[in-house]
C-alpha cells in the first residue's frame, strides 16, 4: 500500500483513499461478525466464550503478519485487541440470548 500512497499529491486524495480503506475494512469486519456470531452459536454457554488461549495465538499472528506487512506491530496488536474484545462481548451477549430461547420442541 505505501507505494500507492507515495502516489498521492494531495492531501485530499490521500483522504480519499483512507476512507476507501475504511470502507473495505468496515465490510471485513462485517464478515468477520458473520463467523463469530456463528461461532457462539456453536458454543454451549457463555463460560466458552472468553478463549484466552485463541486470543494469544491471534494476536501472534496478526502481529507476524504486521511484521511481513511492513505494518506497525504495535499498531496492529492494538488493533486486534480492541477489535476482539468488541466481538467477545457481542459474542457473550449472543451467547446469553441463546442460552435464554427455549429449547427447540420444549
């Protein structure tokens, strides 16, 4: 991405882009929402929600992948642990919502 950027001769075509990214970010995001939300309907109660262990190895990774990226780690790390706490409490809250429907046929 940096060479594109160094393309730029404005600052408002530097804007331009930066809300292109966001845009395209914002519907990863969405995406990403599409499997946790599967996921806590996969899991059995809200305990299985918080997965500290998941949250070591994606934050390993993500910070690896800022590394080979050329992205700022620090960054990205703090990216990653806003963005996944976010979905951990949306998660929890799914999560409680199921847990209070009745049981199918019951």
């Amino acid at each position: 991405m940096d060479r594109h950027a160094t393309d730029c001769t404005s600052l408002d075509e530097v804007r331009r882009q930066i809300d292109r990214i966001d845009a395209d970010l914002v519907r990863l995001i969405a995406l990403r929402g599409t499997y946790v939300r599967r996921a806590a309907a996969l899991k059995r109660s809200p305990a299985e929600v918080p997965d500290p262990a998941r949250v070591a190895r994606v934050l390993d990774r993500v910070r690896a992948l800022a590394v080979d990226a050329g992205a700022e780690p620090a960054v990205v790390e703090a990216t990653w642990r806003a963005m996944v706490g976010a979905f951990i409490d949306a998660e929890q809250r799914l999560q409680a919502r199921l847990q209070a429907q009745p049981a199918p046929g019951g």
